[in-house]
C-alpha cells in the first residue's frame, strides 16, 4: 500500500519530479510534436495536456520556451494557429460554464486543498481557465516578435471576422460583454444586426466579433467574476460576472468584501492583458504613429463605457490602498530587518498592485494613430485633450472632479512616495525591500497632473505640494547615479517644470517643506532654497551624466524665480556657482544647445531682480560678488574662450608636473615648504579673493594679471570644474568692464567682431572643442552673445557696486557684512530699472519624440520587471527600445547580510570554513 502512494501522490498533483511534465519536454507527444507534425485537429486530445498539465506560472515558463513557439511558428505556423484557437475556445466555454469555478481551486492559495481531492475524479475548471491564460501569455510575445511590423498572422488568426446566417451561430460565440453592448459603441462589434435582406443568398448575416475582440472581453469579464476574481457573496443568482469596484475608493464608498485570495488570479488575467497590449514593443519607435496596435487601439477605444470606468477606478483604488494596508502577520513580518533576503518569495499584494499601476501607465500613454489627442485651437493657441473616442482611459481620468477623489489619490501617492524614501534612507542599508513600483507611481502621478487640470489645482493649493516635490527630488537625488535609472530622473525633470509653470507653485516656494528631508540632502529655509540646491545637487554631482535633464530643471527655476523670497546665503551660492559652470568657456563652447541654459540662468537672476529684489539680499550679495563673471560675458568672444580653454589646460598640466614633481622627491625647498602648508595657502588665496570681490577695477585686474597667479587661482579654487570653473578676463576685457561701468545708466557695449587670431588658427583649435562634430564659429558666438539677457544685472552691479565699496572702506572689516546685508534690504532700484516684463513660464510641451520617449520608458520598465520571475518578454527580440544586460551588483552590506544568512543554514559552506 505504501509503495503506490508516491505514484498517487505525483501523478495527479504534481509533486515532487513530475513524470507528466518531464514527459512534456522529451517525449514525442509533447513540445516537440507542436513542431514536427503538421495541422493538428483542433479536437486532437492532444491539445488537453496545455489546460491540465501546468500547476504554476513558472511551470508554463520553464516548459514551453520562446524557441519551441519560434520554431513552431516556421516550421508548422497552422499548429500554433491552432494552439491559439484551441485555447481561446476553451477559455470563453469554460467562462460560460456552471462549474467555473470550481471551488476548490479559487485561488492560488487554494492550491493545498487540492492536494487532497483526485484530478480524476474532479475536474478544476480554475486551473484550466489559469492554464489557458498563462499558455497565451507565452506564446503570444513570440508570435509579435516574429510578425514585427507585419500583422498577417495576426490578422488572419485573431482579427478576422466571420460571417455567419443567424440560424447557424454557433454556441458560445457571443460572450455576455457582447450582449450588454451600448447603441453607440461604434458598428464594428454590432454591424449587421439592423442590415436588411439585400440578396437571397445572404438574407439575414451576422458579422461576429474576431477572436481577438472576444478575448478582451473575456478578460474583462474574469476581471470581475464572482469566486475568482471577487467574493463569492456578491454574486447575483446565478450571474457570477458582476461589474463592481474592486475596492472602496474612487466612485464607490462601499467595499465588497475582502479579496486577498483572489489577488492572485487577478494578477494573471492582468499580466495576459499586458501582454496583449505589449504588441508595440516589436515596432521599432519611427513606426510607432504610423503602425498603433490593434491590441491597445481596441482596448482604449472600442471598450464598452460601463467597463472603461469600472477597470480604471478598480486599478486606481487598488494601487492608492497600497500605502494603507490592513496591519497582518505578512506586513508585519515584511517590516523585520532583512526579512526579505530570507524569504524571497513574491508577496501576492504587491505583484498586483504592481501589475495595476503598469497597466494604468501604458493605458494612459497611449496615444498612437486614431488614438491621439484630439488638437482645439483658440485663437494663437493650439491645446491637445483627449475624447471618448480617442482614448476613453485618459479622457475618464481626466474628468474626475470630486475633492474627496482627489484626496483619495494625493494621500495614497503621497504615502508610496514617503515609505520609498524612508526605506532608501533606514539607518540599516539594504534593511528593507525597495518598493518595486515607485517609477509607474511616478509615471501615473505625472499623467494625473498633466490630464486633470481640476487636479493639478487641487494640488497646488493643498499643504502637501511642496511635501510631493521633495519626495521627487529626494527620489531623484537618490537615483542620479544609476545610469539605468537616468529615463526616471529625465520624467522627474519633466514633472518638476510641469509643476513650475503654474503661479500656485511659486505662491508655496516661501512655505516650509514639513517633510523630514534626509541630512545629506536638507537645506536650510524655504522651498525655493530646497529646490536650487536639490537641482544643483542633480546637476554638480554627476558629471555630465544627466546633461539632458538640464534644460527642464533650469527652466523650472527660471519659472518659479519671480516668486523666490529671503533665499539663503547657500542657496544663492549655488545659482551662482551654476551659472559660472554654464559659463564656463569649455562647457559653453562644446555644444550647440549649452548657451540657452546660460539664457535660463540669467533670466532667475533678471526675475528676482525685477520682482522681489530687496527681498533677497544674499543672492544680492552673490551677484555682486561675482560681477567679473556678468562682466566677461557681455565681452565674450570665440577667441578669447579658446584662451582661456588653453590657459585651464596649461595650468592643469604644470600642476600635474609639480605634483609628480614632489612625490618624487626632487623638489627644492621652497616647494616642499609650500606644499606642507596646503590649508595656509588655500586660506591666503581665499581671503585675497574675499579682499579684491569689492575692489577698483585697477585692483582687480592686479590680483588677476595671468602672469601673476593664474596657475594659483587654478589651484585654489573649490569644488570641480564643472561647478566651478576658472574665468579669467583677458587683457583687453578689463578696459572694456572699466568703461561699461563708468557710463552709468547706459546698457553695455558689444565687442567688435574683430579677431586678432588667425581665422585659420582659431578653427583648428576650435574644431577639438565641440562635441558630435560640432565645431563653433565666431558668427554662432555672437548670434546668441547678443541675445543674452544681461542689461539688468549689469544695471544692478553698475548701482550697487560702487556703493558697497564705499561701504566697505568707511567700515571695520567686522561689521561689513551685516552693513551690506542691511543696506541691500533697504535698496530700491525702481526710478532705474526698466518695467518689469509680464510673466511668460515655460510649461512642458509634448512632441512626437518625447511621446515615443516616454512609451519607451514605461515599456522599459514593464520588460524590466518581466524579467523576474517569469522572463515574459526575455528572449524576443524587443524593437521599440534597445535591451543591454548587465550583471547587477548588491550593496556591500546587502551582500554580507545575504553571506550571513546563507552560512547560518549551509553545513557545506561551515565545513569547508572548518577545512
């Protein structure tokens, strides 16, 4: 008797080695006959072991691969034709069945109970319905990669229509989706139902819906089906498919119950629709207007409305009570320190709501062919929303207008977005998990914003605006240094000048952040001074890395600058220290696009000036102090950049020699003394520099004659190049700053166009320059050297430099400082300057190229997580963005606590640490 049980045991419930599925793999009446034996029959018993053979997910992954279904699709295409219709047949049947689902396999959880029952005599239409759902899922990335941007198979197979005599309909063909069918959804789905008698032949046809239309709605009626996807006791009669929310939230008050045990089944009916919407990944990104997918275009434009708003708010309320989970024993234990490298199974809860919040995304970005925004014009202005017809995801999500939805959201981002950032900051690295969906939250975040202007109010003038701006810059400061994460930091941009453009985001930048800002990060004062030196951060500290991110970050400052106010001395530093790096002849040469962020900057510097100048006296100060810098601009020709790239390189040169010099041994003595006493040098250079900022012109030009300390303001200046770089005037320059600021009142002079180098010369020095083959020439120095806005500044400077400097010499050096600061708080410029100009924020446009940028983003994403555990889209050629893999590295201190937790349970590894 004991000797039978094993066999039992394995056979029906696959335990332990599974012989049916080795079987599956090297037996001829597996896999491999999908290949080698032409037009299988549908009703070939064949086709039974796809629906009843696999127990899990990863048993259809693992079994079936992408090169059996690629080998399938060349050598035997009408079998996979087949497999495809076999398995969509038996999943509308099933559907319609009395017996779905069966009661002992309603989840996934339930998978334990079965354990005790016989497969043979009880059928588990749950598992077959799963089965069928997750063989879809493999086959079909395939069947895309393959087709590529030709739809063939595709439309021979799930989008063809039949044409069928009323009387010969056959049973099963309508699914309830297509009873319950609204008058005006279009006569695709419904044409012929009105048609009268034309011919005798065809005297009463019905054109029935494809198979591809019958499988969305099959999934939308899984989506809310009472005992797998939803509580059994809000079943009706006997209609177990019943349209209600999933949770209380966004248009219901009301919860139907508890579902965690279907949580599950839901992630994979959601994870089918996925791959189904996945088809634009295998279009490459110049095609992606031209060629939209039917998938997606079917989804966002033929689905019923009732269905439309009850999927949008059950995914929207499904991921905003993520932040708010019931207290249990699994979010309890998820809490404990490094809990997560111990138990490294997938938690139900979050692979849903996961999955909810990349559906969402890729819904509400889609906007490809018929699908695009509909374009109104108003007078000069062109504006894009969506319609009904157009995509009725972004156009319900936009009409949301209740305040307590609105809440319902903010409170629910507003909480991912705080857990996120005190998960990345624990005081034990690597202690908790990351949150997994934190990009599709931001993604979802910014569609809200840029959709719902009812919203974007709401936000604005709620107390949590400033909170949600440091999360996201938290976020991005958090992630700079990962290059796979630079496409997140780029949409954080985006999203930060989004919100910059409106005049309820600058009324909040002199409020306080409440948020408890990580030390590394904090700043001291307001908003604003978070937000300058949070993007200074962004900019300073990655060398480069995040060069596109530049434009959209400036523009957000120079859009809120005219609502800046009592910035703090750091925070001015930084707007200074940013624009001598954006001045910086070698950045400033190297490309064509570098000088309109040097525009940008002037314009914070102008807007401050011309709408709360006597409230900001330390950027005053700064402007003041850094006068030479506005100064050499408005001088600023291609010649004397190149000098001035050259006397920086010359100078890193001898450094380098005399630092070799003296590691070696050889130097004389005076260099040995003078490099013993670093920090007396550096505290000399500084105060002379501190000295000569409010001297006379003569003075100036003395403390910065190149043959007398070039190389030593070289070597005493702070930070690196790129935040602060060396600009030393030329000889001719300072006559020229001297003469500017004599003629008081008038706006500075333009330097001739006149070179003393040799044109021949200049280019070939020039041509090492610029970046991609860009080489710059004088005419494109001046084209945008003219354009610069620099006569406020050097207004400001012409008036109030001479005045400090009387300042300072009437004073002790001691009370100089509160004296300028006092006097630059009283100033007024109003009989001086000229009008303030009218207000004209930069708001984020969307082009065809940032619309494909960010589909490849949030596609980008989605493949990333496919790839674990399932490696759904792995394998397959992807054509709309280009995949590298690269081997990830732990944190040190995740990677001990992973060796820790190992040893304590490997007697192997204990003993050959013994040995």
């Amino acid at each position: 008797m004991f000797a039978k049980l094993p066999q039992k045991l394995t056979a029906p419930f696959g335990l332990l080695t599974d012989e049916a599925k080795l079987a599956f793999r090297s037996r001829p009446e597996g896999i491999s006959k999908l290949i080698t034996t032409r037009n299988i029959p549908e009703a070939d018993t064949y086709w039974d072991q796809y629906l009843t053979l696999f127990d899990t997910p990863s048993d259809v992954f693992s079994l079936i691969s992408p090169h059996d279904i690629r080998r399938a699709l060349f050598d035997a295409p009408e079998n996979v034709a087949t497999l495809i219709r076999v398995l969509t047949s038996r999943l509308f049947n099933l559907v319609s069945d009395h017996t779905f689902p069966s009661s002992s396999g309603a989840s996934v959880a339930s998978y334990a109970t079965s354990l005790i029952k016989s497969a043979a005599t009880e059928r588990n239409t749950t598992k077959e319905v799963l089965n069928a759902i997750r063989v879809l899922q493999r086959v079909l990335p395939v069947i895309f990669e393959v087709e590529g941007e030709s739809n063939v198979f595709e439309l021979e197979v799930l989008w063809k229509k039949v044409e069928v005599d009323d009387e010969e309909e056959p049973i099963g063909t309508k699914t309830p989706q297509f009873v319950i069918e609204d008058d005006d959804d279009g006569s695709e789905n419904g044409e012929g139902t009105n048609s009268t008698p034309e011919s005798k032949p065809n005297r009463k046809k019905t054109l029935l819906p494809s198979l591809g239309e019958k499988l969305f709605s099959c999934i939308n009626d899984l989506l809310f089906c009472c005992g797998f996807t939803l509580p059994i006791k809000i079943q009706v009669d006997h209609y177990k498919i019943n349209y209600v929310i999933w949770e209380r939230g966004i248009g219901t008050t009301t919860d139907p119950g508890p579902s965690t045990q279907y949580d599950s089944n839901k992630t994979e009916v959601l994870r089918l629709l996925l791959v189904l919407l996945s088809r634009q990944i295998y279009v490459s990104p110049g095609s992606l207007f031209s060629k939209p997918s039917f998938y997606t275009l079917h989804v966002v434009r033929k689905t019923p409305r009732r269905d439309v708003l009850t999927v949008l708010c059950s995914l929207l309320n499904t991921v905003i009570n993520s932040s708010t989970t019931n207290v249990t024993i699994a979010s309890m234990a998820g809490k404990v320190p490094y809990n997560h490298l111990v138990f490294k199974g997938e938690d139900p809860r979050t692979a849903l709501v996961g999955m909810c919040l990349q559906v969402l995304c890729v819904l509400l970005d889609f906007q490809s062919g018929p699908a695009r925004d509909a374009v109104s014009e108003s007078g000069d202005i062109a504006t894009s929303a969506p319609t009904a017809q157009t995509n009725a995801f972004r156009y319900f999500l936009a009409k949301l207008h209740r305040t307590q939805d609105f809440a319902f959201i903010l409170d629910g981002i507003t909480n991912i977005l705080e857990q996120q950032l005190a998960i990345a900051n624990n005081l034990l690295p690597g202690s908790r998990k990351s949150m997994p969906y934190v990009p599709e939250t931001i993604i979802l975040f910014w569609k809200m914003i840029e959709l719902n202007k009812k919203f974007r109010a709401y936000l604005l003038d709620s107390d949590k605006a400033m909170d949600i701006l440091a999360y996201l810059l938290c976020h991005g400061l958090e992630i700079k240094e990962k290059p796979q994460q630079h496409g997140l930091c780029r949409a954080l941009s985006y999203v930060i000048q989004t919100l910059s453009a409106e005049p309820a985001f600058g009324n909040k930048l002199s409020s306080s952040i409440k948020v408890s800002i990580p030390a590394k990060w904090a700043s001291p004062g307001t908003a604003a001074d978070f937000i300058i030196t949070a993007i200074y951060s962004m900019i300073a500290t990655t060398s480069g890395a995040l060069n596109s991110l530049y434009p959209a970050l400036i523009i957000a400052l120079s859009n809120a600058a005219p609502y800046f106010k009592n910035l703090s001395v750091v925070s001015s530093t930084r707007l200074i220290q940013m624009l001598k790096s954006f001045s910086n002849p070698r950045f400033l040469l190297s490309d064509e696009s570098h000088p309109r962020l040097l525009f940008f900057m002037l314009e914070v510097f102008n807007s401050v000036i011309f709408h709360h100048l006597s409230d900001n006296p330390n950027l005053l100060h700064a402007i003041i102090t850094a006068h030479k810098t506005f100064q050499e601009l408005g001088t600023f020709t291609l010649a004397q950049g190149l000098r001035e790239i050259k006397r920086v390189d010359l100078a890193k040169e001898e450094q380098a020699r005399q630092s070799e010099h003296n590691r070696k041994g050889r130097g004389t003595p005076d260099d040995d003394l003078e490099a013993g006493d670093l920090h007396a040098e550096k505290t000399r250079l500084l105060r002379n520099e501190s000295d000569a900022a409010f001297s006379t012109d003569g003075e100036v030009e003395l403390s910065h004659d190149p043959s007398n300390g070039s190389v030593e303001d070289e070597n005493g200046g702070e930070g690196p190049a790129v935040t602060r770089p060396v600009i030393s005037p030329s000889s001719e320059s300072t006559p020229r700053a001297s003469t500017s600021e004599k003629a008081r009142g008038k706006m500075r002079e333009r330097r001739s166009l006149s070179l003393e180098a040799n044109n021949s010369a200049e280019r070939i020095a020039s041509a090492g320059i610029g970046r991609n083959g860009f080489v710059p020439t004088q005419e494109w120095v001046t084209s945008w050297q003219q354009g610069l806005p620099l006569d406020t500044v050097m207004l400001v400077i012409s008036e109030l430099l001479p005045k400090i400097q009387n300042l300072q010499a009437g004073r002790q050096k001691a009370n100089t400082a509160g004296a300028i600061t006092d006097f630059l708080q009283s100033v007024t410029l109003i009989d001086v300057l000229p009008p303030a100009p009218p207000l004209y924020p930069r708001k984020f446009l969307w082009s065809d190229a940032s619309i494909v940028w960010l589909t490849s983003l949030i596609w980008g994403e989605v493949y990333v997580h496919g790839m674990s555990p399932l490696g759904i889209w792995n394998s397959t050629n992807v054509r709309l963005f280009f995949v590298k893999h690269t081997q990830t590295q732990q944190r040190q201190i995740t990677g001990t606590m992973s060796s820790v937790v190992e040893g304590l349970f490997s007697p192997t590894r204990q003993r050959s640490e013994h040995s």
